[in-house]
C-alpha cells in the first residue's frame, strides 16, 4: 500500500497553518504550501537544468530548475532542500545560498517558492525515478528558448526574476 505524503499549509510568510496530502494541494484547491528550488551553477557559469519525467502530476517533460521539491510535513527547509538534491542529482556537499522566497500560483496550485543558487564541481547522478534527464545550459541558451513551451512557467518566471541578475562570476 502507497504511504499517503503530507505537505505543510502555510501562510504568506511561510508560517505552518495546518497540513493536507499532495493530492488536495495539487487539486486545484490552490492551498499554499512550500517548496524547495536550488539552481545549480559549475564555474563557467552554466545552469544546470533537469528535464521533469513524464510520470510527473504537473508539467511533465518540460526543463525546469536543478532542483524542485516539496517540503514534507515536519520538515524544515533546508533540511528538504538537501533531501531534494541528494533524490534528485545526487549532490550532497553544497553550500546553497538564499535567493528569494515568493509566491508562485499556477493553474492547479499554490507554492511559496524558497529559492537557493550553489556553485556546484562534483559529479551528478541524475536519477531516471525522478528526472527525465539533466544537463548544464548556457544562459543565453536559456534566453533564447524562454517562451517557447520548453521550459515550466515556474522555471521563467524566476530565471526572468531572480537568475539571470546574478552575477555568475560573484558565486
């Protein structure tokens, strides 16, 4: 039997309210809950990116952020930041620096989005169970694919938000 996965309810600053599964918060109820991104950068300033798998509830197929993942119930924050990157790459020596933390709503959900960047030189395994495929992109690579249905709504908004100002060679 398939354990049943609860996420946090949180308010708009991140405070715990209460808790309900993925299904209810991926339902269209648009119940805020959190989530953890990490972008992942090598030193010539490339971003890595994973290709969401096909099984995936929402944007299945599509280019989205290193690493994206829910934040359990009971979990901390950082705590689910390297949960997800350890599942998703393999990665679990980084130093993940914050970026930002903001709302993002979709057509079937509501996510309060905890993003972090790290330079990262260590091998990457990506795992087939929870990504399609992954590699490292150039930015303006990126640029010139946004708009085109290759990458999640959620990945644009904040690559044209918050990514594409950093100073790559600041990392």
């Amino acid at each position: 039997m398939e354990q049943v996965e609860f996420f946090p309810l949180v308010d708009d600053d991140g405070n715990t309210i209460g808790k309900a599964t993925r299904a209810e918060c991926h339902s269209g109820s648009f119940l805020l809950h959190p989530v953890v991104h990490l972008h992942v950068f090598n030193a010539e300033g490339e971003l890595f990116l994973q290709q969401r798998a096909m099984n995936k509830d929402i944007q299945p197929g599509r280019w989205d952020t290193s690493v994206g993942g829910h934040v359990d119930y009971g979990e901390t924050i950082e705590v689910a930041l390297r949960r997800e990157a350890a599942e998703e790459l393999g990665i679990h020596h980084f130093n993940p620096i914050f970026i930002s933390r903001y709302k993002f709503v979709s057509d079937r959900e509501a996510e309060l989005v905890h993003s972090h960047y790290c330079m990262y030189e260590g091998s990457i395994l990506v795992l087939e169970t929870e990504i399609s495929a992954g590699r490292f992109w150039k930015i303006c690579e990126i640029e010139d694919t946004i708009g085109m249905g290759v990458f999640t709504p959620n990945f644009e908004f904040e690559f044209n938000k918050y990514i594409k100002i950093l100073k790559i060679n600041d990392i």
